[in-house]
C-alpha cells in the first residue's frame, strides 16, 4: 500500500515530505521497471477508502481527518451512500468514510521479482541463500563483508537487511542501527479476478484489505513484538477475519488462499534509518516499518545519491542513522580493527 495520506499520524509530519516525495516517484518508478523487465509490478492508482463502521469510529475517523487535511493532504469526506458506491460490498449502515484518490497499491511480490531481473540486467551479481555474517572493518572504515561463501571485498557496503539489520556481525554495538522486527501475521481471500468484491483499498478500524488483479484479497496485519516468532495463531488469525468481516460480511463465502508471517524493521522511532553510519564505507538503509514498499523508489534515490556525491538529501537529513548515536568511548578504528 502507498498510503502517505492516510497512514500519516500525529508525530510522524517529519516523514510527510520523504512519503509524499516517494509517492510521486512511484508512476515512473513502476513504468522503468516495466520498461527494464517486462515485469507488471500492478501499480494501481484507484485510490483508498478509509471505511468508519460506526459512530465512534466516525468521531476517530473525523479527528485523523482534519489532521491530515491541516497537513494539506488531498482528502474527501464521504456519507455511508457515497461510500457504498464505491465499494458495493461494505457493509449496511457504516456511518461514513475518508476517500483518499492520492494513495495507491502495488503487487510488492511482483516488484521484487523485477528488481531481482533489473538489477541482474544491469550487471549487478545477486548471491542467494548465503548469509552475510559480518561486516569486515579495518583500519576504521567497511572494507566488505564476510558470508559463509567467504570474503567479498567493496569500497562501499550499504547495510539494508530490514528486521535483521541489527543481526549482522562486525559492527560496533554503538553503530548498530537500533531496528528490531515487529510481527505481522497476515492471509489472503481467493476472489474471483473477473467480479471482485472490492476494488480499492480499504482501511477498517481494525484491519485493511487490499484486492490483487490475481483475485486475491490480502488481509492485514497484526502488530506484534514477539521477535523472530514466525508461528500463526489462532488469535491473530481470528482478529484479522473478524476485522475484514465486520466491514465486508460477504467475505465469509471466500476460500483462504494463503497465510504468512512478516517481519517489519522498526526503529526506535518507527521512521526509517538512511544514510551514513558514522563508520566509513558503511551505508545504512533500514527501519522503514510499515513504510517499505511506500518508500523503495525515494530511498534508492537517497542512498545512491549519498554514495555518489557524499551529501544526503535534505529531506532524508532527519532520517540519518547518527540521529540515534550513542556516547562512544572511543573511535572505529580502536574498537574495530
């Protein structure tokens, strides 16, 4: 989901510039890999739906609202008739709705598929299954990093491992970026592709539901600080369905086609950790939460742009990974060698 509209929260007006920056690279961003690859990531620009199922969620839905239209975010109120419009299949008598045309979707299971086909079409090497076990530090800057195939030496290593960046050896502790993984059980409905039962996006007080072109309808996600913990429980299977049902009650007529866990990068902050690492040579690109696939194109932008020229973006300054630095007792090159 590309939702720098409706995702933005109180606390988080840092961000708005970075999501909205990246929300606009998206249409271009996909249409280069489709061009690269031959590769659809199904960017789909219908919009989302914001649904309010009653009137205390109307009165919560109401707040977020003028938050994000103070924040200048292109919103529209919408009755339960008008809402109903657009998704035949909400429920009867929801008390109202927020449409947001500006926040889109794309098929993030295609899009690493075509990353994988662009990179390798543009000479990169791509290694699977095969660890990095270390960041290899010497003479106080990153010279590479050690896997269990062995050594690979680089001038420049960018640390982008998500929830298991903080996992990765050679690294100082006090250079560490402070992510850690955050739980999201999650499934998917089979539709059929040719009548759906929804076409947008759509936010419920207590899940969202994204329709694939595939006729799947994914559901999500619980938030969960349990670790690496990849087990589904009936809890959170429970939860997930209860949401979707109370919104769209035909749902329960779907086959389930799918159920995964995920893990996603948080930070201490819950905004994402771009830049230097305050080690030489050593590039971090992780913590992006819930916001990963919302911020691909702007942080490949960030980081690259980093690398080439030795400044970073002034909108991604808030972000740099030094913002958590702790008190160090001495420098890289005494502690790491």
């Amino acid at each position: 989901m590309l939702a720098a509209s409706v995702e933005t929260e109180p606390g988080e007006e840092p961000l708005l510039p970075l999501t909205l920056e990246s929300q606009r690279l998206w249409p271009g961003f996909a249409r280069e890999l489709l061009a690269a690859t031959d590769i659809s990531v199904e960017y789909r620009d219908e919009g989302t739906l914001v649904v309010a199922l009653n009137r205390d969620d109307a009165e919560t839905l109401r707040h977020s609202f003028e938050f994000q239209k103070g924040l200048g975010l292109e919103l529209e109120w919408l009755n339960a008739a008008e809402a109903r419009r657009l998704e035949p299949h909400l429920k009867p008598g929801i008390a109202a709705a927020v449409f947001s045309r500006n926040d889109h979707q794309v098929e993030n299971r295609a899009l690493a598929r075509a990353l994988v086909v662009a990179c390798r079409g543009a000479g990169a090497a791509i290694h699977e299954h095969c660890p990095v076990e270390e960041v290899v530090i010497a003479g106080g800057r990153a010279r590479g990093v050690e896997t269990q195939d062995g050594r690979e030496d680089a001038e420049i290593v960018v640390l982008a491992a998500g929830a298991w960046s903080r996992e990765i050896g050679g690294i100082p502790a006090a250079y560490r970026p402070p992510v850690r993984p955050i739980k999201g059980q999650m499934l998917a409905l089979q539709m059929d592709p040719q009548a759906p039962l929804l076409r947008h996006v759509l936010w419920l007080p207590r899940a969202y539901l994204a329709p694939r072109l595939d006729g799947r309808l994914v559901i999500g996600g619980t938030v969960e600080e349990r670790g690496f913990d990849t087990s589904l429980t009936a809890g959170g299977m429970l939860a997930l369905l209860e949401g979707a049902w109370r919104g769209v009650p035909s749902i329960e007529e779907l086959p389930i086609a799918e159920t995964w866990v995920g893990f996603r990068p948080g930070s201490r902050d819950d905004a994402p950790l771009l830049g230097p690492s305050g080690i030489e040579g050593l590039v971090i690109a992780t913590g992006h939460h819930r916001n990963g696939i919302l911020l691909t194109p702007v942080s490949a932008a960030v980081v690259s742009g980093y690398i080439l020229s030795g400044r970073l973006a002034e909108m991604a300054l808030p972000f740099a990974p030094q913002r958590f630095a702790d008190v160090r007792a001495a420098p890289v090159s005494e502690t790491a060698q």
